[in-house]
C-alpha cells in the first residue's frame, strides 16, 4: 500500500558501501526505519545530505507491515534549511538534538501534535537570529510534555529536593537517589519560564548550564527505556563553552 508522510530524519547508519539504515520519526505513522540504497555516484542512489539528521522530509514508500525495514520512493526536502547546516552552533545544537530524538523517539509511535512540535522547533531554530545557546534546555523540556514527563513546578519551595521518578518537589532527598539536590531542583521553575522567544534573555555561565543539561538527561534516563548518554553531548559543551 503506498503511503506518503512528513518525517524528520532521526539518525542514519551505513551498511557497507552502498547502504544505510534510516531512522525516521513520520507524522502518519511515528517511528519507522527504512532501508536506503547509497551508492558513491549521486544519480544512481540516494545522496547523504537528503538524509542529513533533523531533515524533514516528504517520504513516499510502498508500506509493508510484517516488514521491519520499508523501501523508500519518492523522497524529498519538505522545509529547506537556510542557516542549520551552515551555523557550526546551530550544527552542534542539531547533532546533540538528533542523538536524544534517536533515542527518545525511535520506539514513540504516531504523536501528530509531537511531530508539529518537532517541525515547528526545528524551524524556529533554523531561522533563529539572536543568541541559541538555551535552545537545547529549552526545546528538551517541553518535549518532556509530548513524553509524559513533564515537571511539575507549581510547589516548589526553597530548599526542596526534585524527586526525578514521581514528577515532584519533597522536603527530603528521596531514598531511590533519583533526584536534584536544592540547587539543581531551583533551576526548574526558571527553566520552565523560558520559551523560545524569551531564552535569549535568560543569563547562564557554562556551569549553570551544565548542570542543567546532565540534570535533563538524568530525567530522560529515568523514563525512557534504554536511553544512554549522548556521546554528542561533549562536543556541543565545547561549542557552547
């Protein structure tokens, strides 16, 4: 049955020299991967900067549902990015952002307000002209509310805990060790304030951000099966550092 959908392009792997696995996050189906024809002359094949992470894509392919690999058709740019590629903070942003995507939606299935969010980021981002470097905080948290983690801000108080596994503040650190200690949990409902208009009036030093981000990634770790640490996530430190 041939299909066509919006997807954002999640990760690609290569499988010897003329083929790739490619991980995709579509609007009509969610998470689906596709096997890619790669040969080294562009027009015989599909060429790697269509399937560049974070692309978004018009996708047409013949669905097979016993199949865990689909075939591409058609396949095209569906939102030309004019600065993302080019912008070596901007290209840093989308590795770091396509690694916890990967991994955060590669099991997520059809989301379509997820996948507007994910279209709308991106191009914000892409078309983005003031400071980005709270783009990622800004862009993971909210993401958090599509997952089913979303934090819970509302009582927080001077001095609480953030215990990371119920979704709220306590007054004592919590026994399973899965949480932010005063200083990390104070950041959240800052955090929370920022939107994408408004992070660039937000001031943070490296180690503010810092641990900020390794606190966002603890959270993802404790919700969602599998996740690693983003091998991604020391190169965007040194880009933003």
């Amino acid at each position: 049955m041939e299909e066509t959908t919006k997807a954002v392009v999640l990760h690609m792997q290569r499988i010897g020299e003329d083929k790739a696995v490619v991980w995709l996050y579509t609007e009509k189906r969610g998470a689906m991967s596709f096997l890619a024809k790669m040969p080294k002359q562009r027009r015989a094949g599909m060429h790697t900067s269509l399937l560049r992470v974070l692309n978004v894509l018009d996708v047409t392919y013949d669905f097979r549902p016993k199949s865990k690999l689909q075939k591409f058709g058609d396949i095209r740019v569906a939102v030309p990015y004019s600065s993302l590629p080019y912008d070596p903070i901007k290209g840093a942003l989308a590795l770091f952002l396509g690694e916890v995507l990967y991994y955060g939606l590669r099991n997520e299935d059809r989301n379509e307000p997820l996948f507007r969010y994910l279209c709308y980021g991106l191009a914000w981002l892409d078309n983005c002209k003031r400071g980005v470097a709270n783009f990622h905080l800004v862009f993971l948290m909210r993401l958090t509310r599509f997952l089913g983690f979303w934090p819970n801000t509302e009582d927080w108080f001077p001095g609480a805990y953030y215990d990371m596994l119920q979704c709220r503040f306590t007054k004592m650190q919590p026994l399973s060790g899965a949480s932010l200690v005063p200083e990390e949990a104070a950041l959240l409902p800052v955090m929370l304030r920022m939107n994408f208009n408004s992070m660039h009036l937000f001031r943070f030093n490296r180690v503010q951000r810092q641990q900020f981000i390794d606190a966002v990634m603890r959270f993802y770790r404790i919700h969602l099966p599998e996740f690693p640490e983003p091998k991604s996530a020391q190169v965007l430190r040194e880009v933003l550092g």
